[in-house]
C-alpha cells in the first residue's frame, strides 16, 4: 500500500507525457487528482499504523539486482510514517497551488508529479540505493522548474548554484553509502540486512568514521547544514512557488531523515565521534543564518535564511543522541515541513496580489487581507515556536534532549536562536501587516472562494493538529527511535570508558 | 586453423566488398540500396552474433584469435554501434545527397578491425585489426572533400595517428623482444613470478609504449590533443563511430593487453593508471566550459567520458572491468542519440553543413518536441542522473573504485576527481538543456521534419537509455560475465 503512494504520481507522471500539448488543463486536474489520491493513502496509512509495533509495517520488498544485493524494499515504520503524511500533504497543496502555473503547464505538471512521487519514494525506501535514486529523481525537477519558471534576476545564476552545489553533495553521499556497502560484509544495500549483519558483526572504527564524515557532508549540504547553505536563500527566491514548497518543506527533509536511517544505526562509533561536531555547526545554522536573517529586505530571501536557521534545531536534537532529542527532530521535520510550504505558499500569494515582496513597501494589509493576513500571522507565530503549532513540541523536546547531552555555550546559543527566530518572524509580520496601507495597495482584495483558501487552511490545520495533539506524532515516532539508539548503547563501551566501578575498602 | 571461430567477420567481409563492388560496377538505382543492403546485412550478423556461445571458449590461428565472453559482449557492441551509424547515413542520404557507397564498406571494414580487436589475443593480431580501424578512418574522416575542416581533420588524424601507430609497433617490438612469445597468453605465463623481467626497463618501456599507442585510440590524456579538431571536422556519421566503436575497441584492447597479458606490469603501474585517469576526467571537463561548437563539445566530452572508463582499468578488478562494459554501453546510446539529433538538425542548412554552433539550440522544443526531449534525456545519461542508464553506469565505475580503495588510497582522489568532473558536466550538458528550454529560438528557425531512420535511432536510443536505467540487471550481468572472461 505505501509503495502506491510514491507510485501513483510517478505512473501519472510517465502517462502525461503522452498528452498533447495544449491539453494544460487537464494536465493540472491529472496532477490535483494523483496528489490528492496519495494524499489520502498517506492519510489512511498514518492512522493504519501500530505504534505498538516497533518495525517495518506496510512492508513490500522485491529483489532488484541480486548480485548487488539491491532490493526495491519499502514501508513504513515510526520515523517516515508522519514524513510521508507531511509530504503528501505538501504535495497537493503544491499541487492546489500550481494552477497560478499558466505557461507550459504540461511540463510543470510533470515536473511536479516527479518531483512529489520521488521524495515520497525516497522517504519510504529501505534500501540506500533506492533511498538515493528516487531523491535524486526528486531533485532533478526542482533545478529545470527554477530555470524556467523561476523569478527574479539572479534566476540563471540561481539555478546553476543550486544545480551544481546540490549534485555535488548528492555525489558526496553516493560515495559514502558505496562505501558503506563495501566495508560491512552484508554485501547488500538494504538497510534491515546491514543492521542484521552489525548485531554480529562491528565495522572498523576508522571506517565508520570516514563514512560518517562523507554521509555529514553530503547530507550535511543536503540539508543546508552551516556552512554549507549558500545556496538555499537565493534559491528559494528564484524558484517558482510549488517548487520552493515542496523543495524547502519536503525534499530537504531527505537529508535529516538519511542521518536518522543510515548514519546512526548502522555508524553508531562514527556517530558519537562526530555528532558533537554536528552540533556545533548547527549553533552556526540557528546563530548566524537567524543572524542574516534578520537583515533581510526581502520577505522570500528571509524566508530562505530562516528555513536553514530552523535546521538547526532539527540537526540540534539528531545530535543530541537521546531518545528525547530524535524525538524532537522528526517532530520539527514534519512541523517544518508544514510551515517551509506555508510561508512559500503565502510569500506567493503575496507577490501574486501586491507585486513586490520588499519588506519596506509593504504595510497594512491586515485590513485588506483579513483571512490572508491571519494566516500569515499565524505562520509567523508558529516560526517563533509558539505553544499549540507543531513547531513548539519539536523544539521542545529538542531543548530536553540536548540540555543534558552539550555544552552550556550550545544549549545558550540555541536559545538565543529562538528569541533571534522571534525577532525576524515578528518584525516581518509586523511590517508587512500593521502600519498604514500603501495607496498602490487600496484596491486589493482578500483571497475569495473557498476553493483559494483551503491549501493554506490545510497547512495550518496540520500545524495545529500535530500542536494540540503531539501525541499522535510521539507515540509512532518514540519506539521506532529506540530502536535506532540500541546501536549506540550498544557501542558505547568501545568509544566512551565507563566509570570503574566504586572500589570497596575493607576495614 | 579453425577459421570457422571467424564467421562472423568473414561474413562482414563478403557484405563489405559486395557493396564496394555495388559502388563500382552496379548501375545507379542499386547503388541507391546500398545503405539498405549494409543495414539488412548487418542485422544478419548480429542476430548470429545472439547466438554465439559466450561461455564457450575457442581459438583459432595458434591461439592468436580467441572467442571468449569479452569477445562476443564487444561484438554485438560493435554491431550494433555500426547498425545505429548506417541508420545515421540513412538518414541523411533520405535527406540532401546520395552517401557513396565506399562509405559504407569503409564503416563495414573499420566494424571489421573492431570485432578482431575484439578477439585479439596476440601482439601480431591487436596490431593488424587497430591498424584496419584507423585506416578505414583516415579516409572517413577526410570523407568531405569539399569541407575544408573535413580535410584537415583528416590530415590531422593521420599523422597523429600515425605517431600512435609508430608507439605501438615500437612498444610490440619491445615486448616480444624482452619476453619471446607474442600470445597474451604465453606473455603472461612468460611474467609470471619473474620479478626482475617484469621490472626490466626495456619491458617497461615497452609496455608504456603501448599504452601510448593504445591510448591515443580511446582519447586519454595527454593523448587527446586531436580529438577536438578531428570531432569537429570529421563528418557526423564518422565522429559518431569515432566516439564509440574505434574508442570501444581501444577499451577492449586496453583490458586484453594490460589486464589479461601484461597484469605482472600493469599492478606495478596502479597509480600511475590512477594518474592518466584523474588528468583525462579533469582535462576533458574543464576543457568542454568554454565549447560553442557542438561536435567540440561532444569531444571534449568523450575525452572526460574515457576518464571515467579508464576508472575501469586503474580499479585492476572484474568489478571495473564489468562496469567498464556496461558504461561503454549506455554512453554509446547516449552520444549516438545525440549525433541523431545533430545530423537532424543541421543538416537541413543546405550550405556547408559543418557550422555545429550551440546557439542553434536556443528554444530548440519549440521547433521540435521530440528531438528536444531526445537531447535531454541522452545528455542528462552522459550527465549521470538516475534513473536514466548513464547514472547506473557511473555507479557501478564509482563503486568499483572505492570497493579497490582498501590496496589504495589514491582510489580517494580518483573517486574525487570523478564528482569534481561530473559536478563540472553538469555545468556545459544543463548549459545546452537551458537553451533549448528557456531561451527563445531564433528569427529564421522553422519546424523540423525527421525521417524514419533517426526516428528508429532516437526511439531505440531512448528506450535503452530508459530500460537500461530502470532494469539494469540483464546488460549488468552480461557485462560482469563478459568481464569474468579476463580471469584476474
């Protein structure tokens, strides 16, 4: 059943090529029809799931390549499950979206099928080729939709940066699963066969250590790790909406969720050797990109800056190595997710009504977008981690988890952060709602039908859910992550010496 | 004797002199049939290449000629890079003017020095089967009498060639002299163990001299210094099998010389190996930025598209040697997809012909949808990106050097260089998807007509390109079982 939620925009993908040409419209309704079909299995899928049950459930594996040991092995256990619901959902609200789209939609449509179908299948996989493949069929689309339905006049610039800076840590982390490949003896691909073998077998500290710094690299630009984002803001700002939806909210997402599936299970030495590391670069995501941030004259550019600095919190609560703190970052991986394509959503709406996104233009239009405008608030409140948005409960527990595990400068800088993350999220809203209406801007008009409003209702709807009820999200995610953290206890005796036990004195 | 191992080439023989005789002394309206009689015949030849036993092993001559795994996998390679070649000339021949029918007996003859290079497996036979390939070529690429830049590409091909050939006979001289025998076989029993032969210098020499040569044919630094002019001169048919089969039976020399005779030397010669291959990836990719001449491009292209298969070579493994195979594969699809969409394009300028500048290109989908979503799909293959065949091909090379990355750890700047080098490709193969994309086409652009014979090339291309992508586990396994025939 997961593996139809993937497949279905795929084959929808693959059958739209064959339309004529000027039949854009049925192209979009293809694509809205697809989306929301996947949307609504992830939907079923999420709450067919047994959090009781700690492994792989919806489990479909095929054999691909034998002699590789490749296998086309997908599922759902308690970290994907709420990603791909979140992905789905992004998926059609991008979808919604796209019908702004009114050059070459049939290309778009496409573009946009594969791009949701890959990164749902990428999230789903167990197997690290197939985990790779369908990323990379996911990124693919989001460079070509920059180039040519892109924004801006740094549009070409944009699309080369991003194009060439993300291949080159995609490549990174091929490099590294190879690696990975070769030194366990597993002699396969597949995530559950790996760890299989390394109950028996341990793989040499050295090489876990090289594999762990390849796969933090790669992910680690991926992910817009600091100081590896540059490409992030400015790519964000050029791309077209649906594509900066569902590039920063879901394909970003991929990284984070390939630390959580390969780099702590299967490298547990290379983990604890590194994730200090890890979480000193995260201070430089939430510090100095929250810094940045806070400069920007560009609501889309502080938008970009701003996504990078959230994810710091989510390398924050990896790093942190507890239950509490892996917890925390799925949860702010799903929340971002939500939010990432509802801040673009909106940024998008807003260029389409007022035509500037420069902060200083802008004003007052809380009175004349009443729903609109609330909508943006309540983005921008649940950006600061406002209690009741999902973000808050992430953030959280990332705080739990990493108070005990680091340093006092990190757990500081990581506070400050928050009130950093307040005062670019507030003073955007700020200015673009409050204050007195630009004349240029008297004639604009509130999003009308009901049929505008429901993708930006849906988001935050899903904000709220997962806020007032984190529980749904917590009891799948938590015994998935133990299960993931056995690894680490497991090794901890070889990397950190235990205190010898207390000597008892005879008297 | 056993000539009947050579059936295959024998019958290509006859089919090639039949249409050179055709070219003479038939009259003019079955001098036309002649590309459909090679095209007809050649499908012949590989259905019975299908049936050739791979697992079988028989030789013929003395052992000079052998008919092993590697020798049916490059066959069928070949014969289907020829059929796809002569489905070029079809195209245009169906397009401006009659192709003369020297023309095709000379691909037939170069198709020819291919499949016994293929089965070389004596000094003497490797050297008289690239000598017919590079022959056959002087002609090819001067084949434009008319084009200026076609005479000297040919001028050009022949004399460095003619060095290379020089290297190679002085290199074979050397080695039989040292070692005695000419066999690969008996070469390698001949090292086996004797540590002072396989280090004496004038062995050593010899076997360098070989690699010159032999390097010269794939386009290996710092052996490429012709391939950008002789790309670009050369007629589109000619660069097109230039690209592929003469490269291809370079390929499979190198890996019957060097890892199937010559092991005891090439062993000692790892980082070396691992050297030549760093500097093509990185010359031929830094070198095609600047490229506004398609065909250029393309060439600079193959020279960094050889780095990676020599990738193949410096891994000292079947694993490399598998991927090596399965790459050349997939990138003959990719480039001869490419040389149909430029045949299809400019030949209809009716002058010159030979003016391949990229800015032909600029909003080339909306002169034709088909040829525009060909060129992407076959550029983004030679690129690497899943799930096209190219990506799979270029994982199996990179997971066959890091797999060889435990005897040594320059295997880590050479996996380096490879990302480097396709982050760079990247660059110049979206460079030329953006134009047709999202610039807008030129003033006196019109529609495109294709006829059927790059129809049948481009959707056979595709498919492959696709199919081998997304199941890549038949031409794999028959890569790594062709490759298991080298016995390392």
């Amino acid at each position: 059943m997961v593996e139809w939620i993937f497949l279905i925009p795929l084959i929808v993908a693959v059958a739209l090529l064959f339309l004529p040409h000027r039949w854009g419209t049925v192209a979009w309704f293809a694509t809205f029809a697809a989306t929301l079909v996947s949307m609504i299995l992830a939907i079923i899928v999420f709450f067919k799931f047994d959090p009781s049950v700690a492994g792989i459930q919806f489990e479909h594996k095929f054999v691909w390549i034998k002699s590789l040991g490749i296998n086309f092995h997908t599922g759902v256990d308690g970290i994907n499950v709420g990603l791909i619901l979140m992905g789905a959902i992004v998926a059609f609200t991008a979808a919604c979206l796209s019908w702004d789209i009114k050059t070459r939609e049939k290309e778009f449509s496409i573009l946009l099928l594969l791009m949701s179908g890959g990164i749902l299948g990428a999230f789903a996989s167990f197997d690290m080729f197939f985990f790779y493949v369908f990323h990379e069929l996911a990124l693919i689309p989001t460079f070509i939709m920059i180039g040519v339905w892109g924004q801006g006049e740094d549009k070409d610039y944009a699309t080369f940066q991003i194009t060439i800076y993300l291949t080159i840590g995609a490549l990174i982390t091929l490099a590294g699963l190879i690696l990975l490949y070769i030194y366990t003896g597993a002699k396969s691909f597949d995530v559950v066969e790996i760890r299989s073998w390394l109950n028996n077998n341990i793989l040499v500290t050295n090489h876990q250590s090289l594999i762990f710094s390849l796969l933090m690299i790669g992910f680690g630009i991926l992910v817009s790790l600091w100081p590896f984002y540059s490409w992030a803001p400015l790519g964000y700002a050029s791309a077209p909406t649906p594509a900066a939806m569902m590039h920063a909210g879901v394909i970003k997402k991929f990284g984070l969720l390939g630390f959580l599936r390969i780099c702590i299970p299967l490298l547990p030495i290379g983990s604890v050797e590194w994730m200090h590391i890890v979480a000193v670069l995260c201070v430089g995501n939430m510090l100095y990109c929250g810094w940045v941030a806070m400069q920007q004259k560009n609501l889309n550019m502080l938008l970009g800056y701003s996504s990078v600095a959230h994810m710091g919190f989510a390398f924050l609560g990896i790093a942190s190595l507890t239950a509490i703190g892996l917890t925390g970052a799925v949860i702010i991986m799903i929340a971002h997710g939500f939010l990432a394509a509802l801040s673009f959503a909106l940024s998008g709406w807003y260029f389409k009504q007022t035509g500037t996104l420069e902060l200083d233009k802008m004003g007052g239009l809380q009175k004349r977008f009443p729903f609109m405008g609330s909508i943006l608030l309540m983005a921008m409140l649940a950006g600061c981690g406002l209690p009741g948005f999902a973000n808050f409960v992430g953030e959280l527990l990332v705080f739990f988890g990493a108070w005990r595990e680091f340093a006092f400068y990190v757990v500081i800088g990581a506070w400050s952060a928050l009130v950093i993350g307040a005062i670019y999220m507030l003073g955007a809203a700020r200015k673009i709602l409050h204050g007195d209406v630009p004349p240029e801007f008297s004639r604009l008009r509130d999003a009308q039908t009901l049929w505008r409003k429901i993708p930006y209702s849906l988001l935050i709807a899903a904000l709220l859910f997962f806020g007032l009820f984190p529980g749904t999200l917590t009891r799948r995610i938590e015994p998935s992550v133990k299960i993931i953290l056995k690894s680490i206890e497991k090794n901890e005796y070889s990397v950190k010496p235990k205190p010898a036990a207390p000597v008892k004195l005879k008297k | 004797m056993n000539a009947g191992a050579l059936i295959v080439e024998i019958s290509a023989a006859i089919l090639g002199l039949t249409v050179l005789i055709i070219g003479v002394a038939a009259p003019e309206y079955l001098k036309r049939g002649a590309g459909l009689l090679t095209l007809f015949g050649l499908c012949l030849i590989l259905l019975f290449c299908f049936t050739l036993q791979p697992y079988f092993i028989e030789y013929a001559f003395g052992g000079a000629y052998v008919m092993d795994g590697l020798a049916v996998f490059a066959k069928k390679f070949f014969v289907i890079a020829a059929i796809l070649i002569v489905l070029l000339l079809l195209a245009e021949e169906s397009k401006s003017k009659p192709v003369p029918c020297e023309y095709y007996a000379l691909i037939i003859f170069a198709l020819i020095g291919m499949m016994l290079a293929a089965s070389a497996s004596n000094l003497i036979l490797l050297f008289v089967s690239i000598e017919l390939v590079t022959v056959s070529f002087y002609v090819l690429t001067g084949f434009n009498k008319n084009s200026r830049l076609s005479l000297e590409a040919g001028i050009k091909y022949l004399v460095y060639s003619g060095v290379a050939s020089a290297f190679l006979v002085f290199g074979i001289a050397l080695v039989y002299g040292m070692s005695g025998v000419t066999g690969f076989k008996e070469i390698s029993e001949t090292l086996k163990g004797k540590t002072e032969l396989v280090h004496s210098p004038l062995l050593q020499i010899g076997f360098g001299m070989i690699l010159v040569g032999l390097g010269f044919k794939i386009a290996m630094a710092p052996f490429q210094l012709w391939v950008p002019d002789v790309y670009q001169g050369a007629p589109s048919p000619t660069t097109a099998f230039l690209a592929t089969g003469s490269k291809a039976a370079g390929f499979v020399l190198l890996i019957r010389f060097f890892l199937n005779a010559g092991v005891e030397v090439t062993t000692q010669w790892r980082e070396q190996l691992i050297a030549l291959s760093i500097l093509t990836i990185l010359y031929g990719n830094l070198c095609a930025i600047p490229q506004r001449n398609v065909k250029r491009l393309i060439g600079y292209s193959s020279i960094a598209h050889a780095g990676y298969l020599l990738m193949g070579i410096a891994t000292l493994g079947i694993d490399g040697v598998g991927a090596l195979l399965y790459y050349l594969f997939v990138y003959m699809l990719a480039v001869l997809a490419i040389f149909g969409v430029l045949g299809a394009v400019y030949s209809d300028n009716g002058k010159g012909v030979y003016d391949c500048d990229i800015g032909i290109f600029s909003g080339f989908h909306k002169r034709s949808q088909f040829l525009a979503v060909v060129m992407t799909i076959a550029l983004a293959s030679l690129a690497g990106i899943p799930p096209l065949a190219g990506f799979f091909g270029k994982f199996l090379l990179v997971k066959s050097a890091l797999a060889a990355s435990s005897i040594s750890s320059s295997y880590y700047y050479l996996i380096a260089a490879a990302i480097g080098g396709v982050a760079v490709s990247i660059y110049y193969y979206f460079g030329i998807i953006k134009l047709i994309y999202w610039d807008e086409p030129r003033q006196d652009a019109d529609k495109l007509e294709i006829g059927i014979p790059v129809v049948v090339l481009l959707v056979f291309a595709i498919v492959g390109m696709l199919y081998w992508g997304i199941m890549p586990s038949g031409l794999f396994e028959s890569a790594k079982s062709a490759a298991n025939a080298i016995g390392l």
